[in-house]
C-alpha cells in the first residue's frame, strides 16, 4: 500500500495527486491509479472519490477541505510515476468503485487478479485486449468512448467459470485509430478479432455501441454465439435523433473523437436491414434494459429465444449495478444451460 495520497484542488478544471513525493496536476473527469492499491476519481469540482483496496470504503473529499490543504502545502509539478496510470472518465456509482492497474501488459482488479493485456494483428492493424480466467470463451464489447477495462470488475466476478475477453474496438483503448468509422468496420473488425484467436463458438457480452456491433455480428453469424448478452442497446431503427457532433470535442478525450462524429450520424440514417433481420438472431439472448427503451419490447418479440430484463439505473448497468448486472448475467447462462460443465 502507498503511503499518503493528498488531493488537492487547485482551480476549476484541475486537481493535484499527490503521492509521498509525487506529483500531478489532473484534468477533471479523469481516473488516476497510484499504484497498488489506491484509486482517485476526480469526479468534479465538488468531490473527489477516494478508494483504498484496504478499506475497500470510498472516501468523499469536500472541496473546503482541499482547499484548505492547497493554502498551506507547498507543491512542486514533476513527471506521472510509471506507475501511475491515467484512465478514460468514466461515471461511477460512488458505492462500486473499481481498482485498475495497467503496466507490463496486465491489468490488476480490484480484488488483485490479473488480467493479461494482449495485441493481435488484423487486416486494420493492431488491436488490443485483455484476458482472464478459465472456461469457455465470453468477449465483451464495450461503449463508445470506453476500452476493453470497462469490463474488468464483470470479468473479475465471472473468471471462475469462463475465459473473458475484452477487446478494444477501433479507435478506443490501445487499439488502432485509422480515422474511418461505421459500424460495418466495427462489426469487420470483431469478426477478425473472434477468427484470429480461433472462437468457433463463445457468449458475447456488449454494451451500447459495442451491442450495435453484437446486433450486426448475430445477425449475420446466428451459429456462431453460444449466447448473447446485450446491455442497453437497441437494433437501430430510424427513430430516434442523434445530436450533430462538433468537429472537435469541447475538452480532451482519449478516443478518435470521430468514431463519435461518424457512428452518431449512421444512427441518423441506419440501415434498414439490422432492424429487417433482428429475427436472424437464433442464439438464447438476455436484453438488459436500464433506460426504458419501448422498442426492446418489440426486438424480444421477434426473437426466438430472448429474455428481457430491466434494472432501472440508466444507460451504465454494469457499472451503476454491477452486482445486479452479474448475477442477472449468471441466472441467464444458468437458465439457458450454457454454463461451464
């Protein structure tokens, strides 16, 4: 365990980490591991979460506090420690807070298992992801703006009965950022992925974007999921608006901000044909809804072996509800006698 983590804000925008003799100035909005251990999540201007694995308890930093701090401590800005690693903003439930570690090509959870970080070459380039656990394969499918560690704290809890996998889509994580984007390239991409480490057969597990992707891939290889789990992702229809992108995002972001400008306006005008064949889709399917879609209703109509499930916490279930999301996730694989045996 590290010795003491002090955070400190300095301005609006900005918050110091500082660890024994380390220090950083850190935009809002992002996650910082210091080392083994101990997570800050500079949430906003107003708090500061504070996770120690020890504890395992967060701890709410007032802003008076901070500042309080900053008028009597003198502070130098060096370099970020290699072992202090910059993760993408996420938004966090403060009751389920995470702990990553990301160097040498694995990733430490929260409760200390290891995840391996690998690369693989695919006809776009290199392409990263990570692996944990035993058993028949699951891969999971992150969101836009996410990476292929979203999904540790889920792969954490399912790593006793299954080989998980999460992969970094293009222009996200540690994979390629070729500039060009469509859901078609997404689905390629995946379908490259899953044949370059020799899946004939696996569960996938995709969120959002990542479930548009599954959507596409289900439709077009049914025989090839064992099972599919999508979270908060409709079949794209031509009903809903997107908001136009501007050409540049309004603060840093650590994905191509053009898989954003170029996703959103496919979902303007998608393909009828995703909707045409959702009925393709012949693999057991769990729907977990946590935003009220109406057309999920419609989507389990028309599939021959689909479940739908609501936990009303929003569009991030898996992270809002992590324990609901896992053990909705196991009743499902144990119902649809896809477990490991």
């Amino acid at each position: 365990m590290v010795g003491l983590v002090l955070v400190v804000v300095v301005g609006v925008t900005d918050v110091v980490v500082v660890v024994g003799n380390s220090v950083v100035v850190v935009p809002t909005g992002v996650t910082v591991v210091v080392g083994p251990g101990v997570i800050v999540v500079v949430a906003g201007a107003s708090v500061v979460e504070l996770c120690c694995v020890g504890s395992g308890v967060p701890v709410l930093v007032p802003q008076a506090t901070r500042a309080s701090v900053a008028r009597t401590t003198t502070m130098r800005r060096i370099a970020v420690p290699f072992s202090m690693t910059i993760l993408p903003p996420m938004r966090r439930n403060p009751d389920a807070i995470w702990v990553t570690r990301e160097s040498h090509g694995v990733c430490s959870t929260r409760m200390g298992s290891v995840a391996e970080r690998h690369t693989v070459q695919l006809p776009e380039g290199e392409f990263s992801y990570l692996e944990l656990g035993r058993g028949n394969p699951v891969v999971f499918l992150h969101a836009l703006g996410r990476s292929a560690s979203d999904w540790l704290p889920i792969m954490e809890a399912m790593q006793a009965d299954w080989r998980c996998i999460a992969f970094d889509q293009r222009g996200h994580g540690e994979s390629v950022r070729p500039g060009e984007y469509s859901f078609e390239l997404l689905e390629q991409d995946f379908r490259d992925f899953v044949d370059a480490l020799g899946l004939e057969r696996f569960a996938l597990v995709a969120h959002s974007m990542g479930g548009t992707v599954g959507w596409i891939f289900a439709e077009k290889s049914p025989e090839r999921l064992k099972f599919l789990v999508v979270e908060d992702s409709l079949v794209p229809i031509d009903a809903h608006e997107y908001p136009k992108t501007p050409a540049s995002p309004p603060e840093p972001v650590d994905y191509d901000w053009e898989v954003r400008r170029q996703l959103f306006r496919q979902l303007n005008s998608p393909d009828p044909s995703w909707w045409e064949n959702v009925s393709k889709v012949t693999a057991p399917t769990l729907i977990i809804d946590g935003s009220g879609f109406a057309e999920l209703q419609e989507t389990v109509r028309l599939l021959p072996q689909a479940e739908l499930v609501t936990i009303d916490v929003g569009h991030w279930i898996h992270e809002s509800a992590p324990d609901d999301f896992v053990n909705t996730v196991r009743w499902f694989l144990h119902r649809s006698g896809s477990r490991r045996g």
